[in-house]
C-alpha cells in the first residue's frame, strides 16, 4: 500500500490507478486534461500502453513516448538530462529513492531536520485561496514523487483535482516530465504546487517561465527551495537561491507571502553532517553522529527574522500570477523591507 510515515502513523495516499484519472474508457483523453508535446506543441494521444504524438512531422510521432507504470513520460529526450533509456525497466529513477519515506534512512532523516511547520500553514493558507477562486480547482504537482513535508493537506482534500508529475513513477504521480517543458496547453491549471524542486532543475527561470505559461489568471504557485543546504540527489542538484534571488525568480508574480523555511539552526546540523561525511565517516555514521546535535536546530526559535533568513536552510514563496513584473530597481528595497 502506497503511503508514507507521519507521527508514527501510516497514511494511505494511493489514489487510484493514474491511468485512469487520463485516459478515457476508448482510450482517448479527457477533455478535462490537454496533453501536449513538449518538443512541437502537437497534442499527446495516450492510450494504456502507449503514447505518440498526433503531428506526423514530429520525432515523436514515430517514436512515441515511454510509458511507466501505465503513465506516460512526455519528456523530450533530444534537450533533457534525462534519456529514453532511464525508463526501460523499474521506475524510471536515476537514483535510489524513498517514496513511502518508511525506510530507515528517511526517518533518520525527518529526525533530524524535523517537521515543516511553515509548509503546513502555507498549504492551508494555499488551499483557502485557491477554493475561494474556483469550486474545484486543478493544481499541479510539479516534483510530486513522493508527498513534501507538509503538503498532505493538499492531497487530503476531495475538493482539489491533484495532477502530480515527477521524473519518476510512484502511486503520487499521473504522468512523467522534465519540467523545463510542461506538457500541458496554456491556462491549464488553478495552482501550482513545487516543493524542494527547483534546485534540481538545469534552468530554473526557464522551468518558472512554464509554471506562468500553464497557470490560469491568478492562478497560484507555492515554492519551496533550498538556500544554505548541501548538495543532495548527487548529480541531480544544481542551484541555490537567497530570499531575494528567490523573489526575483518568481518576480511575474504578486507575493502573497515568503521567508526562510528552515533556519540556521537546522542549516548548521546539516554542515555537521557533511563535515562528518568529507571527513571519511560515511553516510550511515555521519547521520547517526548529527543526531547528538539535532537540539541546535530548536536554537532557530529564537533567532531575529532578518538575521535568520540571511542564513537560512531553505525560503518559501506564496504568489499570484501576475501580467507584470517587478523592477529590477526595486529589489534593493525589497531585502531592507522585507
């Protein structure tokens, strides 16, 4: 049974068979959900084991698309860091992972960084502006693998019609796709949901640019992304952003709120345990050695706001799409008022 740990109790997030949630009894797409190629912009016909797209012009079209799993990977493997060849057995995964984040090591893991409060009141503060726009809104889970601290709230409600994607197959995701070319027709979504994603991404203004092509008007985008962290998923992690880096990112979009995630606290158990690592301990040992320290991170409580995100693990951006843009004049007065 899908699902992952939290405060010591299982839950259950299997969501039925993700084909069926995209294909029609014939076969055919719902017309509630357009699927494009990521290379031409031709739709994707999907079926239960295969998928092509319909421009007979297209590499795709001959081709067609993998299918893991029952769900389609529309990513264009002639400009992406993943190849058609990741997803000729098993998940599609490039590295070990831990979906169900049952396993020894993802439990160490949320030991010692603890919960995530702040995602926890920003999906509830998500999900009361996205309903107040639309009866049943569609969002879009973009690094949707396995559910993100404090996002289970977003995947309890009966009342949000969930898309999740990933680059890898598991019970939380519908379709595969590399996220610098979203296979979804403009003004697609309600919201869109990308949490500890971006920095293992090649491009992220680029992967930004999709999120604004498929979001509706006023749509929604929650972000969360590592600032003073380690390098993680090895080959896989590529970038780092500050508070302001991170508004700027996000700068063709109203702020509705932002801030650090994690503070310095839990930014220095993590240097502990790498400075553990690249002193020959090993993961298994460093881990278990940074657990002694894990009363740091509770030093984050006291910490002054503006010190804290200056050194912050992680930052966090609440926003609505917007036709405009902020200034590149204005971000020095952004980080001294903020």
């Amino acid at each position: 049974m899908p699902g992952y740990f939290m405060d010591g109790c299982f839950v259950d997030v299997s969501r039925g068979n993700c084909l069926d949630r995209l294909v029609g009894s014939e076969g055919r797409l719902e017309s509630r959900l357009i699927l494009i190629c990521p290379r031409c912009k031709a739709r994707v016909s999907v079926a239960a084991d295969r998928a092509f797209c319909t421009d007979s012009k297209c590499i795709y079209a001959g081709q067609g698309f993998p299918v893991v799993d029952g769900q389609p990977v529309l990513i264009d493997f002639l400009d992406s860091i993943f190849q058609r060849s990741n997803y000729k057995e098993g998940n599609g995964s490039a590295i070990a992972r831990d979906p169900s984040r049952s396993g020894l090591r993802s439990r160490l893991h949320r030991f010692v960084d603890g919960d995530n409060p702040v995602a926890v009141r920003n999906c509830r503060s998500f999900l009361a502006l996205i309903k107040a726009q639309s009866r049943r809104p569609r969002v879009l889970v973009i690094g949707g693998g396995s559910v993100g601290k404090g996002a289970e709230g977003l995947y309890r409600d009966p009342d949000i019609e969930l898309i999740g994607t990933d680059v890898y197959a598991s019970s939380c995701t519908d379709l595969l796709c590399d996220a610098h070319k979203l296979p979804f027709e403009d003004s697609t979504f309600d919201g869109v949901w990308v949490q500890a994603v971006l920095e293992h991404v090649l491009d992220p203004h680029i992967v930004v640019s999709e999120i604004h092509r498929v979001l509706r008007k006023d749509g929604l985008i929650y972000a969360e992304t590592p600032f003073m962290q380690q390098v993680h998923e090895r080959a896989y992690d590529f970038t780092r952003f500050t508070p302001s880096g991170h508004r700027w990112l996000f700068r063709r979009f109203e702020e509705i709120a932002a801030g650090p995630v994690t503070g310095p606290g839990v930014a220095l158990v993590w240097s502990i345990r790498y400075l553990l690592r690249s002193l020959g301990m090993g993961e298994k040992i460093s881990r278990l050695i940074a657990m002694l320290f894990v009363w740091i991170r509770w030093l984050d409580r006291f910490c002054q706001s503006r010190m804290a995100a200056d050194a912050a693990g992680g930052v966090f951006f609440l926003g609505r799409r917007s036709e405009s843009a902020l200034s590149a004049a204005s971000m020095v007065s952004y980080y001294e008022d903020s």
